[in-house]
C-alpha cells in the first residue's frame, strides 16, 4: 500500500511539472521574430538622455569597446551587441546553458526614448542546442529530454530581458544635478 502512495504521488507530481506553462519573448507579427520595443518619457533633454544611455550600457554590459556597434550622438543612436549567461534550473543545481544573444538599440530625442531588443538566440558551446528564440523548437535538440529546456531557455530569456529593460528605464528616469 506504502508503494501504491508512492507511484500515486509521483504521477500527480510528474503531470502537474509537465503542464507548467513558461512566458516566451514577443514575437513581432510583421518579422515573426522575436522584438522587445518600449518607447517611454523621460524629465530630461535629448542631450542629458544619451548620456544617461551610453552610461547605462557602460555599466550594464561589461565590455563596451567590444559591444557598442554605433555611438552618434548627434542623431541620439547607440546600438550594441550584449549576452547573458542563461541558467536553467536543473533538479537542485541551477545549470549554465549557453548564453542569450541579442542587439540592442537605443534612439533618444527630447523627454523620449525608445529602446528595442532584437536579434535574440540561444547558443550553447558544449551541446548542440539552441537557435532564434522565435522558432517553436530549437535548431538541434540531440537528445529527446533537451527539446524539454527550450521553453525553459525562452522564459528565461524573456525574464532577464524584461529586467535588463526596468534597468534602463530606472536610469534614464535619474535626476541629473549639474551643481554638486
């Protein structure tokens, strides 16, 4: 009766995980691909935004000679190229995966700006998984339990994608006081 509860348990444990559901990045309905595009107001002058940006991707991105693609002040424009480690959870390990690939690009005008998030993709070294985070599956799964990450790997993606976009918008909301 004891091993009865047991396989009982486990069932109901196994169907409740495999019905998790997982957030995928915004897939753009002209592109289908994937795009992050947030336009937001701002206290601060065209001037005083791009410098709070390119300060904002200093900091963010920790190599930013090799990362920023273009920087032209005069038209408000930096784009770059970032990644992130993505870490999956992995029974009690949280496992590194590969890295999160995107551009990003960053255009500032008086008291707005708007920064979009594209180009997004997984790639993983070690085994042959990954591919645009808009494809229902990855390019190559190998094995049939890694086709099991790839929601995991877009929700995660999208999570740390979200959290990278409320960092720039809480530092271009920074006052910026010139008489210290």
């Amino acid at each position: 009766m004891k091993y009865l509860a047991i396989i009982v348990f486990l069932l109901f444990f196994g169907a409740a995980k495999s019905q998790t559901e997982y957030n995928s990045p915004p897939i753009d309905s002209v592109t289908n691909s994937v795009l992050y595009r947030y336009v937001f107001e701002s206290q601060n002058t065209k001037d005083v935004l791009y410098d709070l940006s390119l300060e904002w991707v200093i900091s963010v991105f920790n190599n930013s000679n090799y990362t920023i693609r273009l920087n032209d002040k005069e038209s408000g424009k930096i784009i770059c190229k970032g990644s992130f480690i993505c870490i999956i959870p992995m029974g009690i390990f949280n496992e590194p995966i590969g890295t999160i690939d995107f551009t990003l690009s960053i255009v500032v005008k008086d008291f707005k700006c708007k920064i979009e998030i594209f180009d997004v993709s997984h790639d993983n070294i070690k085994d042959p998984i990954g591919g645009d985070l808009s494809d229902e599956k990855p390019d190559y799964a190998g094995m049939g339990y890694k086709k099991s990450l790839w929601p995991k790997i877009k929700h995660y993606a999208d999570a740390e994608i979200i959290s990278i976009i409320k960092s720039y918008y809480a530092k271009i909301n920074t006052k910026v006081d010139n008489d210290w």
